[in-house]
C-alpha cells in the first residue's frame, strides 16, 4: 500500500534549514502535499519504480523552473528529456540526486525518499553526510567532465569506491580497470584528463561514475561539449550501457540516439512534461511544441 501523497512532499527553502509540516495550500515556504497520480504506464506492474517523482516544483528567485513534474522510470528503464533549453531538463536531473533541493513534491529512487526523512507527519532535511550516501546509488554524468586534472584516468576512476564507499584500493583498481577496458580505454589508465581527447574523457567520467555501482545513471546532455567527431564513441558507450540493462535517465538532443536506444521519450517545455512515450512519438508528435521543437532537428 502507498503512503498518503502528503507525506511525500518536500518543504520549501534550502536543504538543511530544518523541518516542515505537511500542510494543503498555504503560504510560501509550507510544506504542499506531493500530487497523488497513477504510476506512469512504463513502471513494471507489481514492482515499485527504481525512480518516482511527484509533482517536483522548483524556482530560483521569481523565476518557477519545474512546475510540478510527475515521473516513474522502471528498472532497466531507458528515458530520454527531450525539450528547449531552459525547459528544466537539467534541473529535474539535478533535483533527483538533491544538487538541487526541490520547493515541492517528492522524488524516491529505489523506494526511498531523496534528501529527506519523515518522523511523525513532519519531513527534515537530511544531513550532508547522509545525502551523500543516497548519492552513491544514482551516478551522474555532466556536461563537463569534471575529472580532477592532477590525477591519473585510474585515480579518477578509484576516487568515490574508495574514498566514499570505502572499497579497499586493490578491488577498486581492479574495477576501475575493467571498466576502463568496457569504455574502450584500458590504455590510457595512466594519462592525466589533459592528454584526452573531450570524448575519452567523457567516458572516463562514465566509468568513474559507474565505479559506484550506481542503481540509476543520469546522463546531462554528455556530448553538448563535444567536438561533433567525438559524440559517436560516447554515445556508443551509452548503447552498450542500454544494452546491459542499466536505469537511465537522459538529457540530449541526440534524436537519433533517443529513437534507437530509449523506451520512452518525455517532451519537457516551460517546466511541464508535455509529451511522453515510446521513441515512434518523435515521428508523430501531437503537441505544437513538440513539433516544433523537432523541425529544428530532423
């Protein structure tokens, strides 16, 4: 049996300010309880979903970015955001592992309430240290590398087992070298970020990512940087991670990469999901913008 949607809701302000009522309606700043929706039709019936947002809100000063995303992802899921810039792809992405603190609703991965705990009708933020442990199950992968440029490939990729997941140092090297051989870059475990190329060092990046042993990956826009040379071998890689079977979420405006290797495609515009389903959608979308956006791209 689910919870009461009330209970599932996130209290305005910054991560760690303290504590919030679940309240209705109220003033800025009380809790709103999260909309009670039917789980999306991808789930697989009779198992919870690995990831379960519920109505996520989120604003910047005046500015509302998510205006109330709902969203199941079911294990092995692959979905792919579609969407303008500035239509809160991103932040979704960055509310799901608490970058980002949502003002409202709820988000779970694997059925536990993210940046939050519930105690007696009342949520509280969560320490930093204990966000930090719900981070190791859901990896992320940005725009820009982000690998540390005064370590080698395989330091990089040993850095979170063993500092964070307390790994001892000889398994984790022996992980890091599989999978720098399962991105096609066993010989560079010596090179620094430096002497890459912006393709092998988003892949290092994917590798270090999956090093945690995440149980949700999350993919922002992870060729926007690159040379258009260098976007087939990430994006191969990717492929194979669909092929394994791995829970995806993914920002990109690669249709191709959407229409071959998702099982849903969500159309994000102005905060709001306007459009979602399988990847033949993106032939024949129904809504205005999301024709629109596609002209641009195919």
């Amino acid at each position: 049996m689910s919870r009461p949607p009330a209970k599932d809701a996130a209290p305005g302000g910054p991560a760690g300010s303290g504590t919030g009522t679940v309240a209705p309606d109220g003033p800025e700043g009380a809790v709103t309880p999260a909309a009670a929706t039917a789980p999306a039709p991808s789930a697989v019936q009779g198992q919870p979903p690995m990831l379960r947002a519920r109505n996520v809100r989120k604003s910047f000063g005046s500015l509302e970015v998510l205006k109330g995303i709902d969203m199941d992802v079911g294990t092995g899921e692959v979905v792919v955001l579609l969407g303008p810039s500035g239509s809160g792809k991103s932040t979704f992405l960055r509310c799901i592992n608490h970058l980002e603190a949502p003002d409202g609703g709820s988000i779970r991965v694997a059925g536990e309430l993210i940046g939050y705990r519930e105690h007696k009708g009342r949520l509280h933020h969560l320490r930093p240290r204990e966000v930090t442990r719900q981070r190791r199950d859901i990896g992320m992968v940005f725009q820009h590398f982000n690998l540390f440029p005064h370590q080698t490939v395989l330091q990089n990729v040993i850095e979170a087992p063993v500092g964070v997941r307390r790994r001892p140092k000889a398994e984790a090297q022996e992980r890091a070298h599989e999978l720098l051989r399962r991105v096609g870059l066993s010989e560079k475990a010596g090179s620094y970020p430096r002497q890459l190329s912006g393709g092998q060092q988003q892949r290092v990046a994917i590798a270090r990512a999956l090093a945690m042993q995440p149980k949700l990956m999350l993919f922002d826009e992870p060729t926007s940087a690159l040379d258009p040379e260098l976007v087939g071998e990430v994006l191969e890689t990717m492929r194979d991670l669909v092929r394994d079977g791995l829970t995806m979420v993914v920002v990109t405006h690669e249709i191709a990469f959407a229409k071959e290797a998702a099982d849903r495609v969500v159309f994000m515009d102005e905060g709001r999901v306007l459009e979602s389903g399988p990847p033949s959608v993106l032939d024949r979308p129904s809504n205005p913008r999301t024709q629109a956006f596609l002209k641009r791209f195919l």
